[in-house]
C-alpha cells in the first residue's frame, strides 16, 4: 500500500515545459493534447506578468491530474473505467471500459486535464514513440496522466520526474514519512489546488 | 480533435486566475513519414545500470547538436530501428549533479522526423529564394559542385571558393569550429586555399572577454557559492537552464538573486532584485557602479594590487613600463607549447610604496595603485589611475541618465556588488548585442577588479566552458585558409572584391554548420550579397532559410544518424556522438560529401585515400597527450560517459591562468582588431569605456521615425533555428510573437493577440503581439529561430543591422530602431 504524490516547487520551476514533453514522448500523447503543462500566474498570455512594469510579479503553475485523495471523476463514471489504484493511489483510466460519456470531464474540477479524442488520435510519425509498453489511445475514450503507471511497475520514476532542469519536481509516497515529498511538506509551506472542492490532491505545489 | 477545456476558470479560486498556455493548433501537417531503413548500426553498451530499456530496445549514447552551448550527454533509446525516446545520461560520482537535459532534448524523438527535412540533394528551379526545387541524384549534384569549383579556382583561384558557417556544430569530422576546424572542412579548405566566413554572432564576448582578457569563466557548478548572483545579459531560467538549478541551489542558502534585463525573464521573476535597464546601457551601469565604489572607499585594494594590472605602469604611448624599458635584458622563460620557443620574461615595473621606487611587480611589497611617476622625462601613469581618469565623468547620476535606472538603484547596486560578494555575473548574449558591446565586458573586469570578484569561488563574470583537447594539426593541408574572415563581411567582400590587400573574388558559397540567412544580423543585406555569388551550396539537416537561398542543397543526417566527436565540454564530459540509427533518407555527412568532391577533383589524398572513419577520428583524437592521458579514440569505444582528463578541481575557478600577466586584466597593451583589414583601432579599445550603441540608444534623432529599441530572447522553445517545426514544441509555440509593453500597444490600439506589422527602413514582418507588461515601455523582442514561412509576412530578422563593430566584428541583433502597427490584413 502506497499514496504516490508529487510536490512541485514553485519557488525553483521556470515553466521551461520539460516535464510536459517528456511526458508528451514517453506516452505518446496524441497530437491537441497535453497530459500536464506549466501555466503561467500572470498575464494573459504564456510567460507574461501581473502588475504593472516594473512592478510585476509572475510564476509558473504545473497542472496535470491532481491523483486526488477524494476524486471526483471516479465517483461519477458509470462503468469503472477511472478508479483509484488501491495499491499506489494513483487515479488510473482504463481505456477499453471508457464508454466516452465524458462524466469525469465534468465532474473534474481541474480543467483541462483530462482530454477527449473525439477523432481517431493523431500523431506527428506513423510510429509510435515512448515506452513499449505505455498503452494506446483510443478514440471516443478519455484520457489523462497515469503517474506513469507503466514505469511504475518497473521501479522507474514518471517520465516527467525523470530530470527536471530546475530540480523543482518531487515525486514519492506520501504515506512514508521519510519520502522526499513527506519531508519537504513538513519542512515547507504549499498550497494545493481548488482545496475548497474536498478532492483532497495529491499534488502540492511549495511557495 | 480532443476537447482541451480552458483550465483558468477552473483555478480561479486557487489564485491562478490566468490562462498561460496557448492553445494548440490542429492537426500538423507531416511531409516526412517514415521510411524503411536499412540495418542497424553496431550498438554502443550502456552501463546497464544507466539503461532505462525494455526488452527489444537499445541505448546509444549520444548528444543532441547545435549552438545551446549544452552538451547534454544523451541516453537515445531506439526501438524497430526508430528513434522513440531520449533521457539524460547518468553522470557518475561527483558528477552526478550535472546531469542535464531540457524541453528541446525530450523532443528530439520527433526532430529526427521532423517535416522540414531535407532528404535527397535537389537543385533549384525557379529563381532563387522562391522555393521551386527538383530531386537530383548524388552525382549531379556531385558534378555540377566540382564543375562550378573547378571553374572558380581555375579562374579566380582558392579564395573565390567561400565556406560559411556558424555554430551548427563544433565535431571533430563534420563540424566547422571557428569556420574551418575540422577534418572534413579543414583540409578542403586549407587545401584550396579558400575563403572562410565565420560566424559573427557573439564575438564581443569571445573577442574581448575571452581572447583578449583571458577570462574562461568559472564552472558552472561554482555558481551555488556565490552569495549574490546577478543574471546581468544572461538569463538562466530560461537561455541556459543547466546554470539554473545552482542558482536555486545558492537562494536556498541565502544568496540574493538580481537581474538586471530590460525584459522580465523568468530569471527576473525569481529574483530579489529587478533592475529594468534600457538596453545597450550596461557599460554606463558599470563605470557609474565603479565611481560609486571608488568614491565610497568600496575597493578591496589588496585584491587590486596583488591579483589585479592596477598596479602596473603605462607609458604616454599605452604600452607597458616593462624592466627593459630600464635597461634589465629580458629573460627567457619555459618553452612555450604553441610556439615551441623559449617564452621571454620582461616583468612589468610598478611604483613600490615601501621603497619609494620603480621595481619589477612581483617584488613589490606595496605597489601604488594611484599615481603619475616620472622616469627619465617619460611619463608613468598606474593603470587604475588612467582608467580612473578616463571614465570619471560616468557618475551615478549620468548612468542613471543613460541607463534610465534611479541613482538609489545604481548605489545599491554598486553597494551589493562590493560588500556581497562573491558575485556570480552570468553575462551571456544579453550584453554582446549592439555595436557598443565589447566594452562592457571591459568595464565588468574593471569592477570585478576594484571588488575582488574575481579569482575566488562563486565569484565570476561568466560561466565557463571546458574544452577536450584535440589534435588540431589533422585539420590542416596546407599553410591555412587563404582568407578567414567573418561571414558579415560577405557584402562588404562582394562590393570589393578584396580583403585587406587581397583579392577576393568569391564565386562558389558553400553554407553548412549555420542557418546565417535566418540567424545572422542584417538579413537583407546578406541575402543581397548572396544573390551576387555565381552558385550557392548549402548543406544541412532541414529546408533553412539558408537553404532555400542556394542553388544545391545537400542533405546531411540528424546528430543521432552521424558519428562524430564535439571536444566543448560545458560539463566534464565531451560528447562523442555515437550512431543511434543509419542516416535516414539520402543524407549524407559532411565529411562523406566532401570526400566525394575530393575525389571527384583529384584530391583523394587529403582525406588519406579512402580512410575510414576510425582513422579520420583517430587523426583528431589521438595525440600524444590524449594517448598519454588514457583519453584518445579509444576510451569512448566502451559505451561509457568518457570524462576531460583535464578537468579538475582546479578547473571549478579562472585563477587568470589564460592571462600574460597572470593576473584579472581589464586594460589592453596592445589591442589588434579580430578581423584586420587594415582599420583603424581607436586608443579607447585599451580601456574600460562607453559609447552608445550604433542606432538603438534614446536620443538618436531616429527615434522620432523608430521610436521603440529592439531586443530579442535566447528562445526556450528552439535551438537558435533547429526545431522550428519540431511538432510539440510548435503545439506549445506554434506561431512567432512580437512583445509589446502594454502602454505601447495602447497608444497603437493593439490588443492582445492582435496581428501587427514591425517595420524600419530595412524590412518588416507580420506576426502576432504579446502585449505585456513583462518589457520595458519602447522596448519590443522579435522571437528568434522562426523561418520565414513561419511569418504572416516577412521575417523580424529583417529588422536587424549588417553593421558591426569593427574592431571585434561582432554580430549587432539588438541594435536597431523600429515601429510597429496594428496589422490590417487580417489573418492568415
């Protein structure tokens, strides 16, 4: 029994994106869709502060699929198809049950994380590239990050933890406290993401 | 399509009340596909513990190529013969922090397939530039190159055959380090005797800082011991993210972070401190910071005299007092390794306070740092003092005119640099853009001098790099190129028809290792030359801007299809690029293009007569102290990161080992222009000193016409030109943006998003705006490394200068006027 979660650090990540392409090529995420990205707390658009020059203030906000401790997405789908891992806490999709309905969609309060292929998906190579064994996608099915289940079991780290150029990513089990991302979350303040909707995450961000 | 629901109102209440990624566009247009490939190449071993593949994998140990200045040592895990993945590569020991990887190294799995490659030698058909290609076999293309060489040095000799490169790679097979060094470029150029057309770009500081102050930088992992950091021309966050995660490392340990930019990086965005200087002012910043510190009895004056030229005397003529110049003979020293003399000894003389007499400086016990000496009726005067004089007039309050930055700032700043040291200054590209450029690597050695921020840990005024050594004779035919110059010139050389003295006729341009028609300054002027050449060549990995000027283009393989070796070494570990897969489509290398012209023009034998690339690899690798060392072809055979022998603790700080005098100078005896063709080289370039740049400084009368100063960024999303269409990195970038301050775009009615037309009276371009308040008003950044079919119209490239300075012959991106308009053509 584990609770796998990740702590980001804000007061080190620069939004570079590494993590989102490392993710994007690992799982062969299909072209129109991110399974995480950095946004950027600022201005309207990508790298541009709040405030008024020079008095500015900007930071960058890595947003995938929280793994929440309470989902919301898994109590709204009619068929099983996302569920909570019992083992690593890990919300986890399975494609060949995922009727497409779309429930979890909805019911997830963290926009944009989960992604519909309303098409056959599209990629940039007739091949597929990442891991082997990474599963496929399929139209008419919802997806999202799986903390890298498939590396899991391999005793590997997600794709996105493999290197972090700021070294600003965490990633462990949050039921052992001598974790990494146990100790800082003693050591350090953070925030978390919508904590008013109860979904209890399991991401945190240090600020 | 996917539906991808806006996030932001969904993070509203967590704080997070912006939408900070663009959508992403549809479904990309894929020209390249797969094709079959034939066999693999013998695969390296990985250290099993390194190798993160599964069954029916394998990893081979590579790097990516081109000009981040990274070196990433790369994991490439390849799969039924395709690329399908990359990581980092584990580095062992102490070593271990270093490893490095960014956003650009994941998405080489695509880049490798990237639409935009080229795939077989084609020959143009339309006018040039206007797209029109047909496919051609290797042995017309082959034929017609040498029928047009051949041609060329019968009739206007080697000089009319020009090669043109940049920074694309600096491989020991392929590459064209300092436009010429290697074994493919090397010999055929030094064996015809032909031209050489360097790149410009970054020359202030490889010039000045480098060549002619002997400053190497220290290692990139000395930066966690500095206490105050100052991202100053540099922006790690983001143009150099492997310095980043030091800079985290410091802060977590009480350093201050300051940087000094007229954008707001994301480097800005951590810091302390921001400092919103208007651009091509840092000189100024410096000398009135060096004023402050001086008039604030601020200076580590024991730093000065012992490990500093302050002390040293120069006579009226800017030359050194030496012991000669008092009738003790020169003495000679060791033998020096790149000349083979005995080197000659002739101390510099210094005023000794204890004795109260002129004597050699190293047997001073108390040089004077101030003062005018007579000797003989000759005037002596102490470095410091003539650079005191020389930029008094730089008070605080007239930098903080110039540089547009309150006094109390500059006093600060001036305060923090002496008293919070050591100071880490990460000068990159930032300050080596205008016209004015080189001095300020000039001004920032004199601070570092007054202060003592230098010579110790976590005190630089760059990071440095590491070179693996190589046996560089293996480039060479003959004596050298007949002219070596920098590509800039190439207007200039085709107005003339000579360099200096020589006539220079140049018939045949060959373009490879650069993309200069997308990446150099003055983007016009240069096509203009080009269009003068009777025939254009140009090999590389994609369809550039470059290539789509040439009358031949050459398809050569991504770094994964070549073998190579690349001796920089950012970390302890020089890349050799070992073969992930075959070269895909018909590319071929440099090296076998070249060994294909030789033989086909007789000249076989400068490439030994067929040799293999083993014994091509070995003649640049396996000099006598490689071998000595353990270090030549060999020890990168096994599959195993291969570390710089030479790199060593004492290799983490520039003690001034680089430096004649073996000390931090920031004066220069005897400055030569990098490029002589004869010009006149002002008494100024001896000393720290400020001018303003050639057109983007506030009170040129331009600014009427071209109100907004330009800039642009060390792009986070492409390798200078590479990746222009890697797939993901466009889905996260997909279109080339203009930064506008937001009062500017207001008085202009520009809205976000809005398409706007960037002119001044050398070109424009169309292309949408960020308007933002992360630039400083009347400033705007044009993107960097977009193609022209990239722009709704035209190419920002087009904005920037051909004109250089001379003495450094430095590439000038940053220093041009413009103005910019809401665009009324609508979208694309």
């Amino acid at each position: 029994m584990a609770h796998y979660g990740m702590v980001i650090d804000t007061k080190r990540c620069v939004g570079c994106n590494a993590c989102t392409t490392a993710c994007k090529i690992a799982n062969n995420v299909p072209e129109g869709i991110f399974w995480t990205r950095a946004l950027t707390d600022g201005g309207d658009a990508p790298d541009t502060p709040k405030g008024t020059f020079p008095n500015v203030q900007m930071r960058y906000i890595i947003v995938g699929c929280q793994h929440c401790e309470n989902p919301a997405c898994t109590k709204v789908c009619p068929v099983g198809a996302t569920y909570k891992d019992p083992e690593t806490g890990i919300v986890r999709q399975d494609y060949d049950k995922c009727i497409g309905c779309r429930m979890c969609i909805a019911a997830c309060p963290y926009t944009g994380v989960r992604s519909f292929n309303w098409q056959e998906p599209a990629y940039p190579m007739d091949f597929a590239v990442g891991d082997a064994d990474a599963p496929a996608h399929q139209k008419h099915t919802v997806e999202k990050c799986t903390f890298c289940y498939q590396r899991q079991a391999r005793g590997e780290v997600p794709a996105c933890m493999d290197l972090c150029p700021a070294r600003a990513r965490f990633w462990g089990d949050l039921d052992d406290p001598d974790s990494d991302v146990s100790k800082l979350l003693r050591e350090r303040e953070y925030m978390q993401l919508l904590p008013e909707m109860g979904t209890k995450p399991s991401t945190y961000y240090l600020v | 399509m996917s539906e991808v629901k806006d996030p932001t109102k969904a993070l509203e209440s967590a704080g997070i009340t912006r939408r900070g990624f663009l959508k992403t566009t549809g479904a990309a247009a894929l020209g390249a596909g797969a094709v079959a490939m034939g066999g693999l190449s013998p695969m390296t071993k990985a250290e099993a513990a390194d190798a993160a593949a599964t069954e029916g994998e394998t990893i081979v140990r590579t790097s990516c190529r081109g000009n981040c200045g990274s070196k990433c040592p790369t994991n490439v895990v390849v799969r039924d013969g395709k690329v399908v993945r990359v990581a980092a590569a584990e580095l062992p020991g102490d070593d271990a922090p270093r490893r490095r990887f960014c956003v650009k190294g994941y998405t080489q799995p695509q880049r490798v397939y990237d639409p935009d490659r080229l795939k077989y030698p084609m020959k143009r058909t339309g006018e040039r530039g206007e797209g029109q290609w047909e496919r051609i076999s290797w042995d017309e293309a082959i034929d017609t190159i040498v029928g047009k060489m051949g041609a060329a040095v019968q009739e206007a000799g080697g000089t009319s055959i020009a090669f043109w490169s940049s920074y694309g790679s600096y491989g020991v097979l392929n590459g064209q380090m300092a436009g010429y060094m290697s074994v493919g470029y090397g010999r055929m150029i030094t064996a015809l005797g032909a031209t050489v057309l360097g790149a410009g770009a970054d020359y202030a500081q490889i010039y000045e800082q480098s060549t002619l102050l002997g400053i190497s930088g220290n290692d990139t992992a000395d930066i966690a011991n500095a206490k105050t950091i100052m991202a100053w021309g540099g922006n790690p966050a983001e143009a150099y993210i492997h310095d980043w995660h030091y800079v985290c490392d410091a802060r977590e340990n009480g350093a201050k972070l300051i940087t000094i930019d007229p954008q707001f990086t994301a480097s800005a965005a951590h810091s302390d401190i921001y400092v919103p200087i208007r651009p091509a002012t840092d000189g100024a910043l410096m000398l009135g910071m060096a004023n402050y510190i001086i008039d604030n009895e601020l200076m580590d004056t024991d730093f000065m005299k012992a490990k500093t030229v302050s002390p040293f005397l120069i006579k009226e003529d800017g030359t050194y007092f030496r012991m000669s110049d008092m009738g003790v003979e020169p003495t000679e020293g060791p033998v020096s390794p790149t000349t083979g003399k005995p080197t000659v000894i002739n101390p510099n003389v210094v005023w000794d306070n204890a004795t109260g007499a002129l004597v050699a400086a190293a047997s001073a016990t108390d040089p004077a740092l101030e003062g005018v000496f007579d000797y003989q009726g000759q005037t002596l005067t102490t470095v410091f003092q003539k650079t005191k004089d020389s930029t008094k007039e730089y008070t605080v309050e007239k930098a903080s005119e110039i540089c547009d930055i309150p006094v109390e700032t500059i006093e600060n700043l001036a305060r923090i640099y002496a008293t919070e040291g050591p100071v880490a200054v990460l000068t990159f590209q930032g300050l080596g853009h205008h016209v004015n450029s080189h001095h300020n690597y000039k001004n920032l050695a004199y601070i570092a001098a007054l202060t003592g921020n230098a010579g110790k840990p976590g005190a630089m005024m760059t990071r440095g790099s590491g070179m693996y050594p190589f046996n560089a004779k293996a480039y060479f035919m003959g004596m050298g190129p007949g002219v070596s110059t920098t590509g800039m010139y190439l207007p200039k050389l085709m107005e003339e028809k000579k360099w200096g003295q020589k006539d220079v006729d140049i018939r045949v341009l060959w373009m490879a290792n650069g993309n200069m028609l997308s990446c150099e300054s003055g983007r016009q002027e240069l096509i203009d030359a080009v269009k003068k050449v009777d025939f254009v060549v140009c090999a590389d990995v994609n369809m550039t801007d470059s290539a789509q000027w040439a009358d031949i283009v050459l398809p050569i393989p991504h770094a994964y299809e070549t073998e190579d070796f690349d001796p920089v070494c950012p970390t302890p570990y020089p890349t050799y690029y070992h073969k992930a897969i075959e070269p895909l489509y018909e590319c071929k290398t440099d090296l076998e293009i070249l060994q294909l012209i030789a033989e086909k023009m007789g000249m076989s034998k400068i490439y030994g007569d067929g040799a293999s690339t083993e014994e091509l690899m070995r003649a640049a690798m396996d000099s006598e102290a490689n071998l000595k060392f353990g270090g030549g072809y060999d020890a990168f055979q096994d599959g195993k990161v291969g570390r710089n022998y030479t790199h060593t603790p004492a290799s983490l700080v520039d003690t001034f080992k680089s430096t004649a005098s073996q000390r931090l100078e920031y004066y220069i005896e005897k400055p030569a222009p990098r490029n002589n063709f004869g010009q006149e080289v002002h008494d100024y370039e001896r000393l720290p000193y400020y001018e303003h740049a050639n057109e983007s400084y506030w009170e040129n009368p331009l600014r009427e016409k071209y109100p907004l100063m330009g800039c642009s960024q060390h792009n986070k999303y492409h390798v200078h030109s590479q990746c222009a269409y890697t797939p993901v990195l466009r889905e996260i970038e997909p279109e080339p943006t203009l930064k506008v301050n937001a009062s500017d775009a207001a008085e202009r009615g520009i809205l976000q998003g809005d398409y706007v037309r960037v002119f001044n009276d050398r070109g424009y371009a169309v292309l949408k705006a960020v308007v933002t308040e992360g630039i400083k008003p009347g400033v705007v950044s044009i993107p960097h490394g977009f193609q022209a079919d990239q722009f709704v119209e035209g190419h920002t490239q087009d904005l920037t200068n051909v004109v250089m300075n001379d003495f450094c012959s430095n590439s000038s991106f940053y220093d041009f006027l413009c103005e910019v308009e809401k665009y009324e053509g609508g979208e694309r």
